[in-house]
C-alpha cells in the first residue's frame, strides 16, 4: 500500500533519535527506519557531557550553548516519554603524572570554569590508588543512552512511526523534490546512519574519519560503599562511568587506525591491568564491547541537505560528543525544515559544495 510522509529518517541512534523528536514537536509527519544493532555507537557511548577535555583541559567548543540546549531538550524529551535519562554529576579527575596536575592547577588559574580543587585530597583512599592528588569536574551531565535510546523506540513503535528493517540504499529513487523508497514517498531523506554515510553513495566525499571506541563493562561491588551519597565518574587514563544495572563503563581507546571492530584482546589485556594498578578493590569484567564513532576530520559535524540532491540530508559526524551535539543539531535542523532559519554554517554541509558537487 502506497505512503506519504513529509521526512524519512534513517537511523534512530542519538541523532535520528533527537531529529525525529523535534520534527514531531513541529507537527512534521515523519518516519524512521532503523534496524537495531546493538553496538552502534549511541548504544555503547558512556553518556558522558563533559565541558572540558583534552590534555589542556579547554572548554569544548560552544560548551555554553550546547549544555543550555541539551538540558531543555532531555527535559522535553523526558516529558514525552515519562522518564529522565540525564543526571548532574561530576568528574574526579586523578591525576595520572605530575605534568597532568601541573596543566589542572595552570587551568584553574586562568580560567576556573567548571574545575575545582578538593577539599580533602584523601577522600578516594579506601577505593583508589593516586600519588598525585586529584581535581574535580563539574557539573557534568550524563545520560542513559541505552535507556533513552529503548524508550524512545517503543513509544515510536507503539505510535506506528518506526520501522525495524534494514534500509537498502540502492532501493532509493531521488527526484527533484521528493524520495521513493518502495511503496514509500518523502518530501525529503535524512541520513542519522552513523558510519554507513562513510559508505553513502550522496556524502562519501564528507571528510569523515572513523574512530574506534572498546570498553569494559565492569562489576566493582565495593565501589558503591564508597561513593555514599555521589555516584562521580572517575577517570585517570581511562574513565569509569556508572552504567547499567550497578555496573560500570571502563574506557574507551580512541583509534584513528584500525584492522577489526571487533573487541581485541589487547585492549582487554591493557585495560584490566590499568584497573588492578588504579582501583584498590575487586572487579570482574562482565562484557567487553567496541563500536565506530562517526568522527570528522576537522571535529565539526555535518548538518544539511546536498547541494545537488536537494531533497537527500544528513545529521552526522557527532565524534566523540554526540551527547550534546545531537540534541542541539537536530533542533537546528528541524528549524531549518521548517521554517527556513539557517544552519551554523560550520556545521553546514554547504560548506563542502564543491566537493558534493563533484
Ligand atoms: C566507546 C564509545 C564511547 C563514547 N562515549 C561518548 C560519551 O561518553 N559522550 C558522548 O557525547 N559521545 C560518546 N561517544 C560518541 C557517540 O556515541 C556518537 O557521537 C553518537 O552515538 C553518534 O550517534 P549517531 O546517531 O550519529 O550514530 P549511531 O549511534 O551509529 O546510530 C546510527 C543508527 O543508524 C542505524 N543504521 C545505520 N545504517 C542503517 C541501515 N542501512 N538500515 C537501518 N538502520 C541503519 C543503526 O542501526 C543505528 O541505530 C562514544 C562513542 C564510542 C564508540
């Protein structure tokens, strides 16, 4: 049976997943196709908005309003779907040499935003092993993506938007203002399909540059005794983030250059010996998984329709911080569909018109 939405979505990752809520907020009638896997990279990210990163501990880029628009859209979306999947916490940063501590203490003087020093440098003794004190992080944010991620597919499926199957590019037809795809016609088709755009026959000119993330997912009971009241991520190297069921995240590499997606043993090996040298109770490890960022070479994503197929876009390239991207992105993009308002221009895929077009 023949049928017409406004947008087709493909991928319901943190992208799809945050496109197709504003675009419901607007009144667009949209559909989302996904076929679920479960390590995509939303799925096994650590949830984690952390406004300072790197080796110099820098405010990431436009921090400010990304956090500002990340809270108003979890909340809303949390109103939609009758549970919250984002909680403040903080970062306990251990410092991993005495350069690390020396660039905390530099950063704190030059700008204190969001760092702060501890007022009892033992309080982590019992649970950790650190011999250069540590600094803290804060606020930081982190979300549920596994939980978000579920909820937000059975209230889509439930409404009858979702479709759980495999997308067959070669399958689409792309007219001068509208999409067919089978017995389906689109005003238009955004791409949120995480690294299969690296493969797209529309953007694979993008600069796209993936990364590979592994982590361990660990049980450390003690842990729990103490944090008492906070439940912080630590990090010293690696970070460890509470997940699912009382476990906790252990990681993750960052690969420019790798031969599988698969876990490896090598980084199992490395990360459990990281974990008996750093935390001072007993752990088991209780999965292993690894997934491909959809990063970019100049760290910007890509937001946007195709110069020369208008009715084809994409919501990509979130990296490392999809967290706080994607919310922020979508709702741009949704505006853009609906009213024309524009995109940040460094987040535009116009800027790689010629490119595109080649
Ligand atoms: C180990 C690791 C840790 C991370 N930690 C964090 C973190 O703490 N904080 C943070 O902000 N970011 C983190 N990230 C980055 C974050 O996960 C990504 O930026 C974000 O998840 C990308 O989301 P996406 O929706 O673009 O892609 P994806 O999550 O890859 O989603 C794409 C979706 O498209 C679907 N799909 C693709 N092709 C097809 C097709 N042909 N047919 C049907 N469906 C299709 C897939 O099934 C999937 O559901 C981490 C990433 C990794 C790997």
């Amino acid at each position: 049976m023949a049928q017409q939405v406004d947008t087709l979505i493909i991928g319901q990752g943190i992208c799809g997943t945050f496109l197709s809520f504003h675009l419901e907020r607007a009144g667009v009638p949209h559909l989302v196709i996904d076929e679920l896997r479960p390590y995509s990279a939303s799925r096994i990210a650590a949830g984690l908005i952390n406004p300072v990163t790197g080796r110099r501990l820098v405010t990431t880029w436009m921090i400010d309003e990304l956090l500002a628009s990340a809270l108003e859209s979890y909340g809303q979306l949390a109103a939609m779907l009758g549970d919250s999947y984002l909680s403040e916490t903080s970062i306990t940063d251990f410092f991993p040499t005495a350069q690390m501590r020396l660039a905390f203490l530099d950063r704190l003087a030059q700008n204190g935003s969001y760092l702060n020093l501890p007022a009892d440098e033992t309080r982590w003794n019992a649970c950790f092993r650190y011999e250069m004190g540590f600094g803290t992080i804060r606020p930081c944010y982190l979300v549920d993506m596994q939980g978000l991620l579920a909820a937000a597919r059975k209230r889509m499926l439930e409404q009858g938007f979702l479709l759980e199957q495999r997308f067959e590019k070669e399958q689409l037809q792309i007219g001068t203002d509208q999409v067919r795809y089978g017995d389906l016609t689109a005003r238009r088709v955004i791409f949120c399909d995480g690294i299969e755009s690296f493969t797209s026959p529309w953007f694979p000119r993008l600069p796209f540059a993936p990364n590979k993330g592994e982590v361990l997912i660990v049980d450390i009971p003690g842990l729990k005794g103490c944090t008492t009241t906070e439940s912080p991520v630590f990090k010293k190297g690696i970070s460890l983030a509470p997940w699912r069921d009382g476990l906790y995240w252990a990681g993750s590499s960052y690969e420019w250059s790798f031969n599988t997606e698969a876990p490896t043993k090598m980084f199992r090996e490395k990360t459990e010996l990281l974990l008996k040298n750093w935390v001072k109770l007993p752990f088991t490890i209780v999965d292993h998984l690894a997934s491909v960022r959809p990063a970019t070479i100049e760290r910007r994503p890509f937001v946007g329709f195709h110069p020369l197929y208008r009715p084809v876009g994409i919501l990509n390239g979130m990296g490392t911080k999809g967290c706080s991207l994607a919310p922020y992105f979508a709702r741009q993009l949704a505006a853009h569909i609906t009213t024309g308002s524009p995109i940040r221009p460094d987040a535009d895929v116009q800027r790689f018109i010629k490119l595109l077009s080649r």
